[in-house]
C-alpha cells in the first residue's frame, strides 16, 4: 500500500502540474503562483538519514523562501520519511487540509454505475464553459489564467465531462490517465442541479472515457468531511487506501 500510495500521489501531480518542479533527491519541490495552494507543496517521497532530513527540509525551505511562500509538505504515511511528520511538527508546522485518497477498479465502477447518459459529453481538451462552471462551484478561488495554464500543461491524456441541462453546463469533472490509473479530479456541480444524479453522471463518464483508453484503475481525493461526495465514492465502489495531510511552516 504505501508504493502505491507513493505512485498515485505522483500521478496527482502530473494531473496538477505546478509551473516550477525541481526533483531533488526524490523529493518533489513544487511552486504554482496562483493556484490552488496544494499544487504548492513538497512530495517528500524518497527517505533520509536522520542526521540529512533537517538539512533536506531547509533547502526546501530555502526552495520557497526564493518565491516568498511558506513552505508546505505532503505528509502521506508510508511515502515519505517516518519521523519527517515530527520533525516539522518541532519546526511549527501546522497540520492543514487531511484528505483520503481512494482506489476503485474501472470494471467495478462501470458495472455499479448507471451508464452515462445522451446528456453527458466528454471532451479532450477543457472547453471555457467546462472551466467557468468548475471555477464557480471551486472553494479556493485562485487566479483563472493560472489554473487555465495549469491544465495546459497536462501532458498526459485528459477528458473533460460535461453534464448538460436543458443546454446549460450544470456538472464537470476530468480524468488523466497515466500508465493503466486514470485519476478524476475537479467534480463539480452547481448548486441548482445538485440531488439529481449529475455529480454521478459524471463519475459514470469518466469511468468509461478511461476504460476506453485502457485504463484498468481509478483514483481520486476526497475531503473527509465531504459527507454527499463520500456517499457517492463509496457507492461507485471505491475504496479508502489511505489519509494523509500537508504541514505548512507557520
């Protein structure tokens, strides 16, 4: 679990490019001005001596100090050193934002869902209604053009669904695939279209997109207190593989 914990969260961030990403060392430095502040973190995903992790976590400090953000880690159990949770801890890190990271089959989830139906489309490339729709309903509100240059760095291949009601957009979501996983990310609905069914519409669609690229698995985050999108996970046959949270410098 923790490989593929590690391998999934990796995935994630080729499905969320930041603008600068420097490897070092197996750790992913990350910084995106403008966008969602988790996109701004460290993958901390290659271990450390004792005695090397404090001098690696102030050369990511240091990474952004020069882009004057704080410093903010993906702590995920069992894909990053085990003491580092403490060691930031002693620092004054902060806990923020603990998360669930879920797993499903793609052939599970086609046959638990409903498949898609005529008023779902999934188009490869993000259409401006797509994105207006998916900013609107978006709690974290960051720079339009800069989440629009973050899609267009995706390098691997993406759908983008569309739920149409009564010809207007009410639902979107998108999928990367990437080596047999197809992550979702992005699920939104507007607020007047929610109860009906849209939220698993696009699920549904998404779902089959992926299996027609040859993508055996899915995946995706969900909020712990994000009690209706759990429900839906669970019914769509995903399952919890594992939480994990971000420590940012206060």
């Amino acid at each position: 679990m923790p490989e593929l914990a590690r391998l999934l969260q990796e995935r994630t961030a080729r499905a969320l490019p930041a603008e600068v990403v420097e490897c070092v060392d197996g750790w992913w430095l990350r910084h995106s001005p403008g966008v969602a502040w988790w996109v701004q973190s460290v993958l901390p995903h290659a271990d450390a001596p004792a005695e090397q992790l404090v001098r690696r976590v102030a050369e990511a400090e240091a990474f952004f100090a020069r882009r004057n953000s704080p410093a903010r880690f993906q702590i995920t159990p069992g894909a990053c050193p085990e003491v580092l949770d403490m060691v930031l801890a002693e620092r004054g890190y902060r806990v923020e934002s603990p998360m669930s990271l879920h797993t499903a089959s793609v052939g599970r989830v086609t046959a638990l869902l409903p498949p898609p139906p005529a008023s779902v489309v999934v188009e490869d490339r993000p259409t401006r209604t797509w994105f207006d729709v998916w900013h609107a309903v978006s709690d974290h509100r960051g720079d339009a053009r800069a989440e629009w240059a973050l899609l267009e760095r995706v390098a691997r291949p993406s759908g983008f669904a569309h739920v149409y009601s009564e010809g207007e957009v009410v639902a979107v979501g998108r999928a990367v695939v990437d080596t047999g996983w197809a992550g979702l990310f992005g699920i939104a609905t507007l607020p007047q279209a929610r109860g009906r069914g849209a939220a698993r519409a696009v699920v549904s669609a998404l779902a089959h997109w992926a299996r027609d690229r040859r993508a055996e698995h899915l995946y995706l985050q969900v909020e712990p207190d994000n009690d209706a999108a759990s429900r839906l996970y669970e019914r769509a046959g995903f399952e919890k593989l594992c939480s994990y949270h971000y420590r940012t410098a206060a």
